[in-house]
C-alpha cells in the first residue's frame, strides 16, 4: 500500500504523518524550493506564512474545541505547536521556525515517507490526498479544474508586517493582554484621538500593489480582511476591530485610550512581534510611513513586509463528502484550504481527517464521520453539504455545531453554552473507536 501526498503545508505534513505511524507508505510532493509560491520563504515544510497564532486554546472558545478534538485523535502537529509555543495569553503562538524544522526533521526521519522535490502538475493515478494549498501551482489547478469539471472560486489572503522588538518605543508602549486575562504577553500601543485621526488618514490614502490582472475581482475572507479595506468601511471601523481599546490599560498612566495597535510575540528568543489584525497590501514605503505613524513605532525595524496572496479552493459541497473523499473517485481525498476551511489549526484538522480516512479506505475499514456535534465533524459537513448555493471558506465556530437546547432563561448564556458544547464532543471521542 502507499499513497502520494501532494504538498507538505500543514495538512499534507499532518496526513503523510497519520498514514506513516499507521505502517503505509507515503511519497510526500513538495515543489518547494524549486517553484516558489510567493508567500512561503523557505522550503521547510509546514511553514506558517501568515500569523504565528492557531488561535484560542481554550475549550471555552471554538478553535480552542478544535484543538482539543485534534489531540483526542492522535494529531502530530498540534502536540509539536504545544512544544514550540511562545507566550500568548490564551492563544496558541509558537516560534514559525522551531515549528517548520520540527516538523521537517519528523518527516524527514521517517523511514516509510519518501519525499520527492518536484511539482505536480495533474492529478495522479492512484490513492491520493491532495493538499497542495491556496496557493496551487497553475498546472496542477488546471489539472483539478478538469477533474472537478467547475471553476476555482477564489479570495485573498493577506500577511501583517513582522517587526524587532528592541525598535520599540517602551517609554510609550507596554505589555498586557485584554482584561488582564493569561500572562500579558501582548505589546500594546496606545493612541489619543488625535493620534488616530492622523494614522487613520494616512491608511486611507497609502497607495497599494496594484493586483495582477488574474487576481482582479477575487474575494477576501472576511475574517482576514487587509486593514485597509476594513479602513474604508468607515473611520472607526478599526477602533471596534483589531484597534479596540476596551479592556486595555496601561497601568501606569491607568488611561482608557482611544485606539491600540497590539503586537504579538513571533519567536521563541522574543525578539520578533507581528502587528495583530494588520494584514495589508499596501507599497512597502507606505507600510514604513503608517508604521512608524504609530505611538511606540516611531523608529520600529520592519524585518517582514505585509503582503497579499490569492487564495484558490474547491467547490467543496459538490466535491466531497464529509470523510474528505472525493463523490467521483474513491481513491482521491482531498486537505488543507484548498477545501475551503479556513484557517492554520483548521487545515492541520483536516489534514488529520483526510490521513485516517485515507489509511481506512485503504484497510477496507468503514470511513470516519465525524457528527456535527464535533467541531470538526461540523466542519467537514459544513464544506460538504450539498445545499450551499454561494460556498465560502469557513473557519471553526460555534454556529456549525448542532445547538443544544438551553432552558429560556439561559439562552444567551454564551459561557454555558460553549461548555456544554465542549462537553458533548470530548465525551464522543472519548468513547468512540476512530483508530
């Protein structure tokens, strides 16, 4: 038995993974570094090219569910993030590199993956899964938009800017983490109104990459939108978005300010922090001048660009059924945001998925379904189901679940609910036979 995965991003890594600790063996396709993709900068396989953070790892919050049911299923990669973490408050950050080498040396070690260095350029013969991201080479899209028989939808992902800490202002700057919740691991910049209206001027006016004529009329997600296009939607847009002051004071001035860039922490020595909610596609030079507009920014280092990238997925809901098999062919599986889930620790689950499934279709085992009342049972039914009429990508959330009936007094209970549905999905896999 063997299998060929095509890309090792994060769900291609987590797949070939799955298959090789269940004794199959796995021919790993990564094109990388000899045709580049233009947001990835190395050639390590499950390189984080966007935020360092998966999100919450509480179970009290969604994508904190999903990482929960992930270890419940034998994830690889999520025990590696835990081993490479960097302080977050309640997220899960880790250091980008110590993560991608990692899991690049468990790869590499592992006697039954045979990785192969070359571009895919059409669907293979054979038992598959293919993962090869957002950023698919044109070859290969050409090769799934003929096997799926229907055109790629698509949308833009964007990247925030990476800068040094010790480029700081401190005198200005400070540490906390909203409420004071978790350990304050965020660098926060304050700013009066004043301060804003000029940053706030300076956005709406920087110019941006002009787009490459194929990308002209894509889509953004919504929850990864540039902070620029969240600034056109009025002024203070970004002050009730990845702006909001609530629940951050500096305490040594004890002043509720009017707006707050946070930074997060980006590697393990502490030395590099991203700007939270800060995706753009503006010119380089505009992005140093809005930067350093920025109380505390004044003299920062820019060591990463923001930058924007198309993303390309699948029609899911007339592709795929819920294990991740393909409807017309048996052999194929499909993982990763080419699927159209959205999201680092969502891709990794569906890499997790598509593994098993793909290791039982092999054995002639019945193939796994997650129920909705998982949050990756949800959704994979969610980009599965047939009745979608305009699909978008979709990350992990509590509206996907199956509900739970609540008594009337407490249905806006929001905490309850997120423990009852947590609950109810760690007793499942707890119970269940998923091996």
């Amino acid at each position: 038995m063997e299998v060929n995965v095509i890309g090792a991003g994060l769900a291609g890594s987590e797949a070939a993974l799955q298959l090789a600790k269940r004794g199959i063996k796995v021919n790993l396709f990564e094109m990388r570094p000899k045709k580049t993709t233009g947001a990835h900068k190395t050639e390590k396989f499950a390189e984080f090219v966007c935020s360092n953070s998966l999100g919450s790892a509480d179970c009290s919050n969604a994508s904190g569910l999903l990482k929960k049911e992930m270890e419940l299923l034998g994830g690889e990669l999520i025990k590696i993030a835990y081993d490479c973490q960097v302080p977050a408050g309640g997220a899960l950050a880790i250091d980008r590199e110590l993560f991608s080498q990692t899991v690049t040396n468990k790869i590499e070690e592992n006697p039954l993956i045979n990785i192969i260095r070359e571009e895919v350029r059409e669907i293979p013969e054979g038992n598959v899964i293919l993962a090869s991201g957002p950023l698919t080479s044109e070859d290969l899209s050409n090769s799934i938009r003929e096997f799926t028989q229907s055109e790629h939808l698509h949308f833009f992902d964007a990247i925030a800017p990476i800068v040094e800490k010790d480029s700081i202002n401190f005198d200005i700057a400070f540490y906390a983490s909203r409420y004071d919740k978790g350990e304050a691991s965020y660098i926060n910049c304050p700013m009066d109104k004043e301060q804003y209206d000029k940053f706030y001027n300076i956005l709406i006016n920087a110019p941006k990459i002009e787009l490459k004529e194929f990308e002209k009329g894509a889509k953004f997600f919504e929850s990864c939108l540039p902070v620029e296009v969240l600034a056109s939607r009025g002024v203070d847009t970004l002050r009730f978005g990845p702006m909001k002051p609530v629940g951050l004071v500096d305490k040594r001035t004890g002043v509720e300010n009017y707006a707050v860039v946070q930074l997060r922490q980006d590697n393990s020595a502490k030395t590099l922090y991203n700007l939270v909610g800060f995706q753009t596609n503006l010119k380089w030079g505009a992005q140093k001048e809005l930067l350093q507009s920025i109380p505390g920014l004044e003299n920062v280092n820019i060591v990463r660009y923001g930058v924007m990238h198309r993303n390309t997925f699948i029609n899911s809901p007339k592709l795929l059924n819920p294990s991740l098999q393909t409807r017309k062919r048996a052999d194929l599986f499909f993982a990763g945001q080419l699927t159209g889930t959205e999201g680092y620790t969502e891709s990794i689950a569906s890499g997790l998925l598509a593994g098993i499934n793909m290791a039982k279709y092999l054995k002639g085992e019945e193939l796994l379904v997650l129920p909705k009342e998982t949050m990756l049972g949800a959704l994979t039914n969610y980009i599965t189901d047939e009745n979608h009429d305009k699909f978008q990508p979709i990350n992990s959330n509590w509206g996907i679940l199956s509900p739970i009936e609540l008594p009337k007094k407490e249905r806006k209970n929001k905490k309850l609910k997120a423990e009852l549905y947590s609950k109810r999905s760690v007793e499942f896999l707890t119970t269940c036979n998923f091996q």
